[in-house]
C-alpha cells in the first residue's frame, strides 16, 4: 500500500514509517522544510513538500495514496490561544483530506487523545471529551470518525498523554522541560493521578493495524501502561536530573494544568483482542531511566 503521512519525521511520525517500510508498504511523507525532506528520503520515504495548512498540497498527496496516515501537529502549547490555532489548522487540514477520500473507501487514520472517565479506565467504547483543554481536537476527531458514511475508511488512534522514547516525549517530557527551568520535579497535588503511556515504536505498530484492518469508524487504545502515578513519574525524573520532587500548583503546567492534575487511567484490552497488538517496548518508567542529567 502507498501510504500518505503527515508528521512523518515527529518522535510518533518517524517511528509510523519504519513500521510501514518494515511491512512491505511505500511512503510518501508531507515535509515542510528540506530538513524534513531530508530526513524523510534518509529514512526511505518519498518527500512531498508542503505544510500542514497547505491545503492543495494535502489533497494531492491523498490523491497519490492507497491510505493516509494523519499525524502532524504544531505542539505549541505556550497558551490557549495558540492551542486553539492549531486545533483549527489540524481540523481543515482533515476536512480536505477527507474530502479527496471520499467515496474510495481508502483508509484515513487519525489520532487523538484516550479520554478521561471519571472512577474507572477510560476504554474504546468511551466517547471523546468534546469540551474542555482538549475539546477542540476531539471534536474535530469525532467529525473524520463520521466520514465513514461517506465512503472513506476513517478510524482513529487514542494515544495516552505520554508516547515516549528514550526518556522523551508526551506529558512526561513536558514535566521533564518544567523541572529542568524550575529547578523541582514538581507534580500536581498528591501525584496519585494516573496517565496512561505507550512507547513510540508500539504505537507506530498499531497505526500500522488500523491502516491494514479497521473497520470505517472505529477508535482504538495505544495503552500499554494504563496509569503510571504522576507522583512515581515525577520522582523518576526528580532522581535522573538531581533535583527535588514536590506538589506544585496546576498552574505551573499552563494550558494543560486541568489535564495534568485529573487522574486517567485506560484501557486497550479490546484493541488488544480484536487487531491482536501487543506492546512489547519499556514501560514509561524504565524508559524515563534514559533522561540525561
């Protein structure tokens, strides 16, 4: 299969392709620098320069595809309002690539976030949380979920709120970033909140599965760890860069403070059943070991 991706050289996008080429199918990579370029040719994909808001651009590559693989982001959480920019560019760019699928019954794989359910893992059944921090892209999830009706094969990949490798990425590596800037560890509250977490190259496995073998409309878990406490996450990072673990107010994590301070467990057993994936990278917290000092 020829597989269109956007967000192709990310810590998530990078690990998607060497999975896709691991397993027979082509790539064409969306690239908006000739660094990126570059590092998608190194990597063994065909480079299609353009950015995410280059709408043209983004029609043409599905056009050229058997499937698409929707993965880029502008990770600028400084504010609310830069948040909600790119949850508008992210929510136009897959109604155009929407509207070049429709009617081929080709895949269209997208991703969000695994949602939050108060008193018990969250579980693929669950429904996006369509309000709050993250209620913009989770709408904007659920409207490519619907194009199912419309011919195009969508479903959508749930990440948890740390998808790591070597110590980075995720909420994880935002809490790795404040404590090195704030000189603590810090933690919402008690830190007995859990997040899930999942390490890159198992969820490039199962971005693979939902290409090869969703059903139109389906959502799946990347969960290989249902809920690490923030509190052990945080004492892992405290211990690798020499710094002091403390309760710190919401407010030190910005935007995401509400997120960051709710306890979210979750589920993937039933991705696990029905697409038969299984996570076999290091958990978060062995993983976190990999933080250099």
């Amino acid at each position: 299969m020829r597989v269109f991706v956007t967000g192709s050289t990310g810590l998530i996008g990078s690990a998607v392709v060497a999975e896709l080429l691991d397993n027979g199918h082509t790539v064409l990579a969306l690239a908006r620098s000739d660094a990126s370029a570059q590092a998608a040719e190194a990597a063994g994909a065909e480079p299609l320069r353009g950015a995410l808001a280059d709408l043209d651009t983004l029609r043409a590559g599905a056009a050229r595809a058997d499937g698409v693989i929707h993965l880029a982001f502008d990770h600028d959480f400084s504010s609310s309002d830069t948040l909600a920019k790119s949850v508008a560019e992210e929510g136009a760019a897959l109604a155009a690539l929407g509207e070049e699928l429709t009617g081929s019954d080709r895949p269209l794989v997208t991703c969000s976030g695994t949602p939050h359910i108060p008193g018990r893992a969250s579980t693929e059944a669950d429904p996006l949380m369509t309000e709050g921090p993250v209620g913009g892209r989770d709408r904007v999830v659920t409207s490519v979920l619907g194009l199912s009706c419309r011919g195009v094969r969508t479903s959508a990949v749930r990440l948890p709120r740390t998808v790591h490798n070597q110590g980075s990425g995720g909420f994880a590596g935002l809490l790795t970033d404040i404590a090195r800037r704030t000189g603590v560890a810090g933690h919402p509250g008690d830190g007995a909140q859990r997040w899930p977490a999942v390490h890159a190259l198992d969820a490039a496995v199962l971005f693979r599965l939902a290409l090869e073998q969703a059903e139109p409309g389906t959502s799946w878990h990347a969960v290989a760890d249902e809920g690490d406490r923030v509190r052990d996450v945080a004492t892992v990072i405290g211990r690798r860069l020499g710094l002091p673990v403390e309760s710190v107010p919401a407010e030190t994590f910005g935007p995401f403070g509400e997120i960051f301070a709710s306890d979210q467990p979750s589920s993937s057993a039933y991705t696990r059943q029905a697409l038969g994936w299984e996570p076999k990278h290091p958990s978060l917290l062995e993983d976190l070991e990999n933080i250099q000092p």
